[in-house]
C-alpha cells in the first residue's frame, strides 16, 4: 500500500507542478503583453506629440517627445524583464539563468542610461524654465 499512496502524491505533486507552471506561463505572456503595449503607446504618444508640433508649424521641440518616448520604453523595459525572471522561474537550467543573467544586464544597462538621459533633459528643461 506504502508503493501506492507514494504513487498518488507523485501523481498529485507533479499535476500540481504542471498547473503552477501553466499559470506562471501565462503570468510570463501577460507581463510581456504589458510590455510590448507599453512600447506601442509610447510610439502612439510621441507621433502624437511630433505630429501636433508640426501641425502648428512650431519648430518642433524633440526634447518633450523623446522624454515621452523614453518614459514609455523604460517602464517596458522593467515589465520585460519580470517576465524574463518568470520564464526562468520556471525552468531554472543553467543556460537560462546565463541568459536571464546577460538580459537582465543588457536591460538594466539600457533602462540606466535611457533614466540618466531623461535626468539630464529634465535638468536642461528646469534650466530653461528658471531663465525664461
């Protein structure tokens, strides 16, 4: 009897694993979702904002528009790495957690700098503020 009831919470173990792994896949493709919607507004947004300063035959201020841009592709950036942890949350071998590892420094080194530009525009644009 001992080889049985072993057998049924295998059983039970290994359909409950399957279901966790099934949800955690379909977290993974909400998040990336997120992500890529992310992206698409922030194009949306900033063709928008380029669109309406040459409709008004203004000198086009690509400061504004790149910080919306940016803002948008940062925040993705974030959610598209939550879903590379995911990913490998659930098939933790070594050579995912190395391109989990190489992402996750690509991402991160971008969402740095793309942060440290948006900083530094900010900066400028309180600048132009105080002397206007």
């Amino acid at each position: 009897m001992n080889i049985l009831a072993a057998a049924v919470v295998e059983a039970q173990t290994a359909s409950v694993e399957d279901a966790i792994i099934s949800i955690v896949q379909w977290l993974k493709l909400g998040v990336e979702t997120i992500g890529a919607v992310l992206v698409a507004l922030g194009i949306i947004v900033a063709m928008v904002q380029l669109l309406r300063q040459f409709a008004a035959h203004r000198t086009a201020e690509f400061t504004a528009i790149r910080l919306i841009l940016a803002r948008h592709l940062a925040l993705a950036l974030e959610f598209q790495l939550g879903a590379d942890i995911l990913s490998t949350a659930i098939s933790p071998s070594w050579q995912q957690i190395g391109k989990l590892g190489a992402i996750a420094v690509i991402r991160t080194g971008l969402n740095y700098f793309l942060s440290m530009e948006m900083e530094s525009e900010r900066q400028v644009r309180e600048a132009e503020k105080h002397v206007g």
